[in-house]
C-alpha cells in the first residue's frame, strides 16, 4: 500500500487528461482516497496486489449501507476505473470488480422533477432585486440560460463569450459531455438578457483592471465562475424566494417538460438538450405528454355519462358527496 497515493495521482492525471469536468476528478479522487483509507486500516494491512473480490465487496458494503442505487453504481464505476488502470500497469492480474454487476437502474425509476411556473417567477424576481448591480444581471442571465436552453451546469460555466453569436442568435455549446459539439438557438427573451448582460461584463472587467478573462460568466474577482458557486447562488436565491429542493438540474427538466407539454417535437427536444438516444429524451414524456390529455378525452366512459341511468346516478353521487362536505 506504499504506492497507493502516486498510483492515485497518475489514475488522476490520465482520467482528467481525456477532457473530465474538475468537479468530476475531485469526487473521484475522494472515494480513491476513501478506499485507501479503509485498506491501510484493515488488520493485518494487505498488499495492494492481493486485494481481491472479497475485499472490495466488503467495502462496498461498509460504505454504501442504505444508500440510493445510483450511489452504490456510481461507486462501483470508480473503482473499476481505477481497476482497469492497476490492471494496465500489470499490479492486478485482473480487474475483479470487471464482472461485478451493480443494482440494476432504469432510466424511468424516478419521474424528473420540475420547477412550476410560479418557482420560476420568484426565483427571477429574487434574482432581480439583488443588492450588487453586476450580480443582478449575472444571475438573471444564468437562470435564463439554464431554463431557455436547458444546459447543464458544466457546459453553462464553460461557456465563452466567442461562444455566443448575436446574430444568429445561438450558443455553440461543448461535447464534453457527450462527445459532439451542438449549436443551440436561445429564446428572444434569453437574448435579450445576454445582450444586456454582456455591456456590464465589460464594465465589470475594466474596473477590476482585467480584459482577458474568455468566459461568458465572470464572478467578483473576474475569473471564471465555478459551478460550485452556482449552485451556491441557487440555493441562496432559493432561500430567499422561500422555496426548498430547488436545483440546477431541475431547470433542465422544467426546459424539457414545459417544451414538450407545448407541443414541441420529440427529435427537437433531443438536440436542444444534446442527448445521444432519443430514449433519454422520452423520461419527459411521463410528465409532460399532451396527446395523453387527449386520448384520455377519447375514453368510452365518457359516452356512458351521456346514458340517462348512469347520468342520474352520477348525479345523485355528487349531491350526496356535498351533503357530506357540508356536515363535516
């Protein structure tokens, strides 16, 4: 276990050499450091060449009691990725955790959620009565796009300015994510915050002495803003506006859902998000479907309510029900 923390780093340099997100290589590198931790405390101490199935089950299960699904998976991913590494560098003959198969998950176990409408309006509102100037238009420009383009937070904060094109109207977003690079159109209204944002981006730089910093989003001190302070304003806003459970993420499903409940098309959808299969794209429909409104309507016991015998008892089951609503 002597070369276990350079064994680390050099898995680090070569997983963020292949374009990962920091915020990715630094949840990496804890569960890394987590599992090496919980090897040098074991008694009597292995070698790392004799870590074998039955040690790793039993960290698997230390550390992922009652925990959801998509954590233990997410887990399990990490230490296969580092397995195959040790497996490169011939310190494992084979990788164990090569055969292990995770819990099984679905990609519709869970119904995304959304923000309403009336969310939306009182986190803009908060947003727009903040008490430093730059920061009004920073965060209204970054709700904006987050709902407006459906971006997730990694590819909103690598956003560049060059990235923008006022005529066109459209966002050349990165494949970081998804391998492929797509260029999306943003709504008049997103557009118009961009276009009143960026005069005081400027502005924001000239007086803090600085005019080379590329992105579109810029914090106080004019660097790039992180996504931790994103999600740090988020929530703040959302404590402000009096709203719990608000996130990032739920503006991509707002953005999906409320396109799809207005009658935007399926294949349309897929390329504003920049999903790779449509069956991603379909989540949505379990929350936002306008033909299952319609072929509800379509029923046949719709035309029983017209048979005078069902309408009567129909009838009479509602005036019973508000007798008892006007007892109790």
């Amino acid at each position: 276990m002597r070369n276990w923390d350079r064994l680390v780093e050099e898995y680090l340099d070569e997983y963020a050499a292949r374009g990962i997100a920091s915020e990715t290589v630094i949840s990496v590198r804890r569960r890394l450091d987590d599992l090496g931790c919980w090897l040098k405390n074991r008694r009597p101490r292995p070698k790392l060449e004799a870590v074998g199935s039955d040690l790793l089950i039993a960290y698997i299960r230390a550390r992922m009691a009652y925990r959801a699904k998509a954590t233990v998976a997410g887990l399990m991913s990490v230490l296969r990725g580092f397995g195959n590494f040790l497996v490169r560098r011939g310190i494992w003959g084979e990788n164990p955790l090569r055969w292990m198969k995770g819990p099984k998950l679905g990609v519709y176990n869970q119904v995304a959620r959304r923000l309403s409408s009336s969310t939306l309006q009182r986190l803009w509102e908060k947003a727009a009565t903040g008490r430093q100037g730059y920061h009004r238009y920073l965060w209204i420009v970054a709700l904006s796009l987050l709902y407006g383009t459906g971006l997730r937070r990694g590819e909103l904060v690598r956003l560049n300015v060059s990235d923008w094109s006022s005529e066109d109207g459209t966002l050349k977003i990165d494949g970081r994510k998804t391998g492929r690079e797509r260029q999306v159109a943003v709504p008049e209204l997103t557009w118009r915050c961009l276009e009143t944002y960026l005069p005081r981006r400027q502005n924001h730089l000239e007086a803090l002495a600085s005019r080379s910093e590329p992105a579109l989003l810029i914090d106080k001190d004019g660097g790039r803003l992180s996504g931790h302070a994103l999600s740090l304003a988020l929530k703040r806003l959302a404590a402000r506006a009096g709203l719990e459970g608000a996130t990032l993420h739920q503006f991509r499903h707002s953005c999906a859902s409320d396109l799809l409940e207005k009658g935007v098309r399926l294949p349309e959808v897929q390329r504003l998000l920049g999903h790779q299969t449509i069956s991603t794209t379909m989540r949505y429909l379990h929350i936002a479907d306008p033909q299952r409104h319609e072929a509800v309507s379509r029923h046949p016991i719709n035309q029983m309510l017209n048979i005078p015998a069902v309408k009567a008892t129909s009838t009479a089951v509602e005036q019973a029900a508000c007798a008892l609503g006007g007892q109790s």
